[in-house]
C-alpha cells in the first residue's frame, strides 16, 4: 500500500488505532456478559480482528512514514482524541 504523502498516513494509521480501541471496548463491554466459552470466542475474534489492522494498515503506513511511529502513551492519546471528535460529532448531529 502505497499513500503517497505523511497527512494520508497519519489519517489512515489514527483511524486504524480508533478502530483497535473500539474493538476493544467490545471485549471490555461484552466479554463480562459471556459464558467462559463466549467470552474466549469473542477474544479470538477480536485479537484476530486487531491482528488483520495491524498488517494490513498500521505497518504498511509506519514501513512508509516511519516518522509516525508512536509510544503506547501517544497511541492512547489518539484513541481517546479521536473517540472524543466522534462522540462530539454524533452529538453535533443529533442536536440538528
């Protein structure tokens, strides 16, 4: 996958990272609802899920522009940020 410029990078990997944390929320939310059986079948799917975003996505994006490399601190930074833009959004939206 070649993106061809930082910004088209820095989109695609931040987007990948929100969707990382939103499939984790899904553990974190459902998992507990589960039976133990449940609960591990949904961990796979979603670890496999994870798995696929970050081969197909988030590395392709960092072999380009390895300048966007970030510690785990940053990374949680921007999911937060980014679920915060959504849930703003979302609530922009449904104001109108």
């Amino acid at each position: 996958m070649k993106l061809g410029t930082v910004e088209a990078a820095r989109v695609v990997r931040d987007a990948s990272i929100e969707a990382m944390d939103a499939l984790n929320s899904i553990v974190v939310d459902v998992a507990p609802l589960l039976s133990e059986a449940g609960s591990k079948d949904l961990r796979l799917a979603v670890a496999r899920s994870m798995t696929a975003i970050l081969e197909n996505l988030v590395n392709p994006v960092l072999e380009e522009c390895p300048e966007l490399e970030v510690d785990e601190d940053t990374w949680g930074d921007i999911a937060a940020s980014r679920a915060r833009a959504r849930l703003t959004a979302a609530t922009e939206s449904s104001n109108e």
